[in-house]
C-alpha cells in the first residue's frame, strides 16, 4: 500500500494513530484500535462515516534549494503533492483547503496535528493497558530501511508486516535474540538480479545478481558509535560451502570457490544471502547477527519516497551507459536518476569501482540526514517511506518481522549521526593481473581493520563520561613502576591456548627481565579474561606487569588477603593470544584509513 491510498485498507486514515506530546513536541503512535481512535465513527466500508483525511502542510521550496530530476519521462510531482498522497486519490481538492491551515498552524503536519487536537477532534482516552501503550518513534540509523522501520512500530505489524520477504539462512547468523549491551554486525547487501519489479532492462537479462554493493554495518556494543564497512565487489577471496534451504523445503550445501570474485557469494550456483554472510565471517573473522537485501527497485522507490536525496558533484557529468547527465554542483535525484547515480563509474574522478564505492557512501549518509532532517516529524511521510521500504526488503527470517525489525532499529537508532562512519576494506591491485580488473587485501592494513571492528573500537572519537568508579579503577594505573627484577608473579594458563604459561614464562624472563616468574602450569579453573591479583603493596609491581603483558586496569585486582611476600598472580584467560600480544586491545583506530562521517556533506569527485 502506498502514500496516495493510506486509509483505504482498515478504513481509517493512518495519520490518525499519531498523537503529538505536548510535554516532548514529538508525535507518538497511539496504539488505541483505529475505529475507536476517531471520534468521527467507525469503518465506512460497514456503513459508518468516513474519515477525512488529515490536514498536509502545502508546497514548500526553500531559496536557491537544488533542482529536482526524474529520469522517467514523467512530469516530477510538486513536494506538496507528494507529501499529500492526494494527487492521484481525487481529494486534490481537499489538500488545497488544508494547505493554508497547515501553514497557519506551524510547521510541516505538527501545527495541523495541534489544531485537529484544539478542535476535538482527537481527545483525551483513558490510561491505555501496557500492552496499548503509545510507542514513541526512532530515527534509524542506515538510510531509510532503518529510519522507516523504527518509526511505525505498532502501526506498521498490522499493515505492512506481511510486505517483507523472509530467507532462512540457517546457522549462517548468531542466533541471538537479546540485542542490548553487545555489538551488533548486520549484513547490509545490495544485489544486482535482473528479475522481479523495476530490475528489469539493465542488460544482462535474466541474471539472478550478484553481491554488488556491501557493507558490514557494526554497532558498538554502547550503541555510541557504528561503522559502515564496505566490501569491494571484485575483492579476490574464497567462498565457502554453503548450507541453503531449498524450494523444496530441504536443504542443500552449494560448495564453496576458492580465490573468486566476492560478489559470486551471492546468486550464482543457487547461492543465498547466508553464502555472502559465511563469506564475510571468513574473510573478517566477524561474527554476523542478521542481514537485509536490497534490490534496484528498492534504490528508486525509497528515493522517491524520501522526495529525493540530495547529491552534490564537483564537475558535470555525463554517463550514456548509465544515461545520467548532471552538471556540476548540488542536485536532488530520485528514481532512475538515482539508481543511474550509484551505478555509475563515470560520476567519479578515475572510474574505478573503489571510487564508486565511497560515492556510494556518500550517498547513503545523504539518505540518512534527510530522512532524519525533513520526514521523523511527519507521520504522513513516515507512513509512505516504511510502504516503500518494507515492499522492497528482505530479511533473514530472524528479524523478518514489523516488531522485531522495530526492536532492532530502537537500538541501532541510539547511535548519533556524526559517529557514524563509511569505510572500505584497505585493498591492493591484484598483482596476478596484467590488466588490472580485481583487487586484493592489503596485507598490512586490512587485518588492523578487521581487529578494530572485532574489538568494538570506534573509527571516531566518541567522548564518553568516566563513571567515578570507572576513573578510580583506572587511576590505578597512575605512578612509578617496579624494576623488571623486583616482579615476582605465578603464572597460570586459564585459556585453551596450549603451554601459554610456559612460553609466557620464557618470554618474560628472556626478553623483560623478569626472573621472578614462575611457571604454574595450568589454573584450577577455566578463565575467560586474563586477570593480575596482587596485595595493595604490590601495585608498582602490578603497574609494570600490566605495561609488559598489555593488560587495563580493569584486568587488576587488589586483594588485602593476598601476602605481600607471596608472589602476584597472573591467570591467562580465553583472551590471551601469546606472550607479547596485548591482553587489551588498543582502543584507537587504525591509522591511514579514509572515512566518511555520516553527518558531512562532500561533493563526489
């Protein structure tokens, strides 16, 4: 169901179940049954009165605001029009009356939304139930796939929930169920089939797509940060077996390619989107949780949903293989135009597909910043871009519905805007290749890539507050440090890493001067972090062991009860990975990587 036809299905306008909180000034979803939520009456399709549709704010076009362009022949509707749902539905008339309403009563739909209220035309309830409580609307935080589906919750279950298409992908994914308090990695892959709605006519006929643009899309386990890590199309990797449920119901493993083009982990030999998840979980050593696909239609209905995204090019432009022509400077595409955008190699500087891949990114922070800016105060808005996103995903089947895809964008839509990060893969041309047409890991930046995503560290600054006992752990670390002679500490292997107290023994003693280390061989138990016990006069010696052995202050343990003359103890836990490899991972991103911020506007060149 789309925008122009909101209320024919259930018989009641959509724009009804947003209540505006005059204590927030943000509109909530009321979730009060939509007969008896308007005091106008019940169903008109059982004979009761018809619900008017709400007031819309008119056209609205801001000085000097870049021209707007449609590659389908088609005359480009006003804003207006657009945002109304009426230019097609026969209430032309009824939009015009009520545009100078809206702009009498304040900005966009929330002054017409305070006037239906002063008239009474929404009025007080009683406390609902728990379960009926108002849901307050996200913003998400990965383009309008995210932004629509935390912003309709309740609403959105019983209209369009069974809009999204479901692929089981089996053991692919985590499993888990709980979302708070840990990262989450989601699969964010854009194919290129040539089958189904609005894919067709792009050569390659019949084609059943490919992995053309993705990202891993990861959350930090704060929600304080993310990073959108692009996955370069033609990266030489290996693709492994791949376990996919079949038509049939059965399942099939589908066996996996060595050294082949990335983007062959999805559509060919029958390959699902978990073959791509399985690949990437090789390739990054990151555990993925859930993916969600897109296709071409999908770029041009959201675009055109969200009125058009605002793209901006250092000089013209003029693609006839993509048919796109722009002129330099600012414009705001949607539809073909915007599809012909991402696709094209010749909107950037040297034609290459990494060059694609960052205007690409750009692209989708444009995306993000709009839907946030300009619709999460516009129910009406809101409505028509989760039609458009949910009629164009799909899902894994663990998040494959409207309650649990608003359930995972609550948590992805705490992250701020400017923390939010596009990166790609540091890659090398294949040296294989007289003709360069592949590319290659590069072997010396892509794993510091890889690590900091697994160790949830941001690729921007994120200030956070100390909590008071966070600071006094950490002061800890604060004064002079023993000599490497005066250490005395017993080491214990607590992990599953075979002779890691032996051979950190012998690393400690050969190469840091530490003769009072002891090997004990193995813990009486089974540890999952390192860990340093000392008696409180023994911190110099805590402090210079921790320097050596990487270790945070939240890895030592003053004990009273631990002797002064006994030496301290050192349990290596599952996250020691060898003697001189740090305990605690470094909390600073990798050096030399290009980013894109999710809230700056830059020309694509």
């Amino acid at each position: 169901m789309n925008a122009d036809h909101r209320g024919e299905q259930g018989g009641f306008d959509a724009a009804d179940l947003w209540v505006r909180n005059p204590q927030t000034g943000t509109y909530e979803l009321r979730l009060d049954d939509p007969a008896e939520a308007s005091p106008t009456g019940p169903d008109p399709a059982a004979g009761g009165t018809t619900v008017p549709d709400p007031p819309v704010p008119g056209p609205r076009r801001r000085a000097g605001a870049p021209e707007r362009r449609r590659a389908d022949g088609e005359p480009a509707r006003s804003r207006g029009s657009r945002r109304s749902g009426t230019a097609e539905s026969g209430s032309r008339g009824a939009s015009t009356s009520t545009t100078a309403a809206g702009r009498r009563g304040g900005r966009g739909s929330r002054g017409t939304a305070e006037a239906a209220e002063a008239g009474g035309r929404r009025g007080r309830r009683p406390k609902a139930s728990r379960k009926r409580k108002v849901l307050l609307w996200t913003g998400g935080v990965l383009g309008v796939v995210l932004v629509g589906t935390s912003a309709t919750g309740y609403y959105l279950y019983r209209q369009l929930d069974g809009n999204i298409a479901t692929v089981d992908v089996g053991d692919a994914g985590s499993g888990r169920k709980d979302l708070a308090g840990r990262p989450l990695n989601i699969l964010l892959l854009g194919t290129d089939k040539r089958t189904g709605k609005g894919n067709q006519g792009y050569g390659d006929k019949g084609s059943a797509g490919h992995a053309d643009t993705t990202f891993l899309f990861h959350v930090s386990a704060d929600r304080s940060n993310a990073t959108a890590l692009s996955i370069p199309r033609d990266l030489i990797t290996d693709i492994p077996d791949c376990r996919t449920k079949q038509e049939d119901g059965g399942f099939a493993v589908i066996p996996g390619t060595p050294r082949t083009r990335f983007n062959n982990s999805y559509g060919q030999q029958g390959r699902d989107p978990g073959c791509t998840m399985r690949t990437v979980t090789e390739l990054t050593g990151v555990e993925l949780d859930h993916f969600m696909m897109v296709d071409f239609n999908a770029v041009k209905a959201l675009t055109s949903a969200l009125d058009g995204v605002e793209v901006c090019l250092d000089r013209p432009v003029a693609d006839e293989k993509a048919k796109l022509e722009l002129s330099a400077g600012p414009h705001t595409i949607e539809g073909e135009d915007a599809l012909a955008f991402v696709r094209s190699r010749a909107a950037t500087k040297n034609g290459s597909d990494l060059d694609r891949i960052e205007m690409q990114q750009k692209f989708v922070a444009s995306m993000i910043r709009k839907a946030k800016s300009d619709f999460l105060d516009s129910p009406t808005k809101m409505y028509g871009l989760a039609s458009a996103m949910t009629k164009n995903l799909t899902v894994d089947s663990g998040i494959g519905s409207i309650p649990k895809l608003t359930s995972l964008a609550k948590e992805l839509g705490k992250v701020d805007l400017k923390h939010i990060s596009f990166t790609t893969i540091p890659v090398n041309d294949n040296p294989a290749e007289r003709v360069k047409a592949t590319v290659v890991l590069d072997p010396a930046r892509a794993p510091a890539v890889f690590e900091a995503v697994r160790n949830d560290v941001s690729f921007t600054e994120v200030k956070k507050k100390r909590k008071a006992d966070a600071k006094k752990r950490d002061d800890v670390l604060k004064g002079p440090r023993a000599e490497p002679g005066e250490i005395g500490v017993n080491v214990y292997n607590g992990g599953e890493l075979v002779g890691a107290a032996n051979n950190t023994v012998t690393w400690l003693v050969d190469t840091r001067g530490v003769a009072g280390a002891v090997n004990q061989s193995n813990a009486p138990a089974k540890a999952a972090t390192t860990t340093l016990v000392y008696a409180p006069a023994q911190v110099e010696q805590a402090r210079a062991l921790a320097d050596m052995m990487g270790l945070s202050a939240k890895a030592l343990e003053a004990r009273a009860d631990h002797g002064v003359a006994e030496p301290m103890t050192l349990t290596l836990g599952a996250d020691f990975k060898g003697p001189g490899v740090p305990v605690t991972p470094s909390s600073a991103p990798p050096e030399g990587v290009k980013k894109v911020r999710g809230d700056t506007k830059m020309c694509s060149s």
